[in-house]
C-alpha cells in the first residue's frame, strides 16, 4: 500500500540484517556470559563441539524468522512490533533446538542454562533493535508518507476491508471517502461517516485536490471495460490500485498471486496446518494437555457421574457419532446431561434454552462445559484437538453443507474440546455462518498463542450453553 511498503526490498532487508546483528550479538554475550568465549588465559573457552551447536542454533533462527510473519508492514508499522510473536517465534526456535540436540544425543551440562539465557537475550535485543529503526524510519527520516485511501461503493466484502483499514488507521492512513460508481450499485449508508468524494467520472480531478494514493473497490461491481478504464486512470494519475477479487470469498487472508510467464495467477496459498512442524507442535500440546486434563478432571467426574446416578438411572457416560477431520466419523464421549432416550420421539435436535430434555444437574455441567471433560479422552487417542471446529453429528453436517457455503472447509482440521467460535458465545441455536466465520478465522491464523487464548476464555462462565 504505502510508498515505503512498495519498496519491500529495501526494509525486509533493513530488517533482517538488524535481526542478524542482534542475533549474533545475542550469542556473544551469552556465551560471554558464560565463560565459553575464548580468553586470554584460554580456560572454558568454546570448543568444536560448542561451535559446531551455535552454528545450528544461528542457521535454526534464521531460518524460522524468515518463515515468519515477522517481515511484514505490520511487523515494522506495529507499536509493539509483533512483539508477543517475536517472542512465541525465538522460544519455539529455542524448544525446536533442544528437541534437536537431545535427538543428536548431544549432551553438555550447559547447554540448557545457555539455551534459556540465549533466548531472553536474542528476544530482547531484536526487540531493542526494531524499535531503534522504526524510530530511524518514522521519526528521524520520515521515510514513510502517508497513504490516502478512497473506495468506490459498497458491497459486504468491501465494508470488511474498509472496516480492518480503519482499525488499523494510524498517523500514516486516511480514509478520504468513496466515489458513487453510478447504476443501482449501493453507496455505504449516511450513518457510516464517508464523504462522497464524485462520481468515477471525477476521479483525476479529485486525486489532484485530494491526492488519492490508494483506490481500494470489489471486483464484482463493475464491468470489464470500466475495470479497464479505471486501471488506465490510475496508472495515469499514479494511484495504487487495490480489487477484491469476485472469485475468492473464503480463504482469502491465504490469497496469492504467482506470475507464470509474464501471466498472474490467483490463488490460495499454504495454511498453518500444512506445515508439519505446526502439526507436530500442536499434537504434543494435545498429549499433554490430554493428560493433565484427565488428571484434574478425573475427581470432577466421579464427582458429577455420582449426581447423574443418582437422579437418572442408566448410563452415565453419552456416546455419539461426530465427524471429525477430512469427514471421518468418530465416537464423542460425554457426562450424560439429558434423560435417557431423549431424542426418540422428536429425533435429532440441537439444545434449546430451557430444554425440557435436560436434568437438573445436566443444566450445571453444561453451563460450565463439564460434560465435555471426558473428551480429553479423544483428544489423547488423535480424534480431537484441546482446540478447533466444535464436531457436529452426519445429520447436521449433511444439511448445514447443503444450506451454508464453504461449511465443509471447517473439516480441513481437528474439531476441538473449545474453539474460537464457542469461546464468542457461537454455539448452540445461533447464526451457523458467523460460526463458519469464526472456524475459518482459527483454521486460516492458527498459532500456539490463538490456542492458549481460547483455552483460557473456556474457562470463564460460556454464553448459550444450554
């Protein structure tokens, strides 16, 4: 978007060689710290086998750095400058070490200590060192313009982009307003605050008052022929122009454009869980936290299997047939909450608010998701995720594929114990598409910290758990 944002090549590089230096510089003042570096006198100083690890070590980081979202605009325009994934990054680099070397049966009785310290000292020093340039480029130099942004009409799509451009509006963006493409295209509504800048027809003479430097508009409201006249004007007028591309509504934070043979080709590019170190991280998050779940939810359940006895003969346990990944059935496990056979006369159905069907103490656990403890269960044996898509039985899923576009995408991965939706209160009788929103959201941003985020919202009281 942004002049200085054209110019990729020149700050991705400016900041990867400021990490390089504060990485190197990090390594030699642990191993400083240490004793390690070579001395005059020559005691503990590094030897080759301590070499040979720290070369690993600098080539593992610079490695998962550059796969990172940690060389992007926002990486370098953010206040706190991804701060929290700068963090979460070097100290997966850290553990994705230590998994190394135990694996190499490299053994040293410092390399731990050295490890932990390592990784306080690089995190810090990049941190120091990214805002000493963000301070070089923002407020010495002033080598980023700001970027003046105009849209044409008004469709959901774009209401979106509009509504994300305006949350991340700083002191380099602004809004100007939206030029009526004419016809019975809508205009944003009054109540939302655009300026009405002209019609299509007025645009140069508008850049040239109001200096546009970014035209942002859905692809779908116009014809070829005007989407070729308004590319002419803005390569006339020297204007960014930006589409939301019709073919693409779901996915799209993965779009990518690839260039074959001086032709662009669209597409969705990789998600998170196509990569297998982020599998791998995310099932040993699972098995342990399987286990401890287990663990302290073991008395809770005995606890709650002896009230549901007690009120309700039969079996305290629930199975049900639930789809999982790739659309494999697989059997849930939960405390019961509702009397025996409840669903015989008026067969599948979701919950309701009061529902008739539930006991007394089916309202407790299921206000506070402890039936859904012996999950943990399926989460140990690899049919679930501490985290993802809530699973839902055939019936439900045959329909909702049939009723709400792209629904099946939510299957691309586990279902999980929580999910990103439910912890927004978007669960039970409520709207399926904002659910699909909220999936698609978990499933497109994946991260370690998105997961402990959701786990922790879990454990406050859950909205429309009935």
């Amino acid at each position: 978007m942004y002049l200085g944002k054209r110019q990729k090549f020149d700050w991705v590089f400016v900041l990867a060689a400021g990490d390089g230096i504060m990485v190197i510089a990090s390594v030699l003042l642990s191993l400083h710290w240490k004793g390690l570096l070579p001395s005059a006198q020559g005691a503990d100083s590094i030897d080759a086998n301590w070499t040979g690890v720290v070369m690993v070590y600098l080539a593992l980081v610079c490695l998962i750095l550059s796969a990172s979202s940690l060389y992007s605009w926002a990486a370098l325009t953010d206040r706190w400058l991804k701060f929290f994934r700068l963090t979460y990054t070097l100290v997966k680099t850290g553990l994705l070490f230590f998994c190394l070397v135990f694996l190499l049966n490299v053994h040293h009785n410092r390399i731990i200590t050295w490890l932990v310290l390592q990784t306080v000292i690089c995190i810090g020093l990049i941190w120091i060192g990214r805002l000493f340039l963000r301070y070089l480029m923002m407020d010495a130099f002033k080598l980023i313009p700001e970027e003046r942004i105009a849209f044409i009409g008004w469709t959901p799509r774009l209401e979106r982009v509009i509504k994300s451009l305006q949350g991340q509006i700083g002191r380099f963006q602004t809004v100007l307003g939206y030029f009526d493409p004419g016809g019975e295209t809508s205009c944003p509504p009054g109540d939302k605050g655009f300026q009405r800048l002209g019609s299509l027809g007025e645009l140069e003479a508008v850049h040239d008052d109001q200096n546009i430097t970014l035209l942002v508009m859905d692809e779908s409201m116009l014809e070829f022929s005007q989407l070729q006249e308004l590319a002419a004007v803005c390569s006339r007028s020297v204007i960014n122009f930006r589409m939301v591309p019709s073919a693409f509504d779901i996915l799209s934070t993965r779009l990518s454009t690839r260039v074959v043979a001086g032709v662009p080709l669209m597409g969705i590019q990789g998600v998170p869980f196509d990569l297998f170190h982020n599998r791998l991280i995310k099932r040993c998050v699972d098995i342990v936290g399987s286990i401890v779940g287990l663990i302290l939810s073991a008395p809770i359940i005995l606890v709650c299997s002896i009230l549901i006895k007690r009120e309700s003969p039969g079996p305290v346990f629930y199975r049900q047939i639930r789809l999982g990944r790739g659309g494999k059935t697989f059997e849930i496990i939960k405390l019961r909450s509702m009397k025996l056979d409840a669903e015989k006369e008026t067969g599948a159905k979701w919950a309701v608010q009061d529902d008739p069907r539930r006991l007394k103490i089916g309202a407790f656990l299921r206000k506070w998701n402890l039936d859904e403890t012996p999950q943990f269960w399926n989460v140990l044996k690899g049919e679930m995720s501490l985290v993802g898509p809530r699973p839902e039985r055939p019936h439900f899923v045959e329909s909702f594929s049939q009723s709400v576009r792209h629904y099946n995408l939510r299957h691309n991965c586990k279902p999980g114990l929580s999910s990103w939706a439910a912890v927004h209160g978007l669960r039970g009788n409520t709207s399926l598409t904002d659910r699909l929103d909220y999936d698609l959201f978990y499933f497109e941003n994946w991260s370690l910290w998105l997961d402990f985020k959701t786990m922790v919202l879990t454990l406050l009281p859950p909205k429309n758990a009935y």
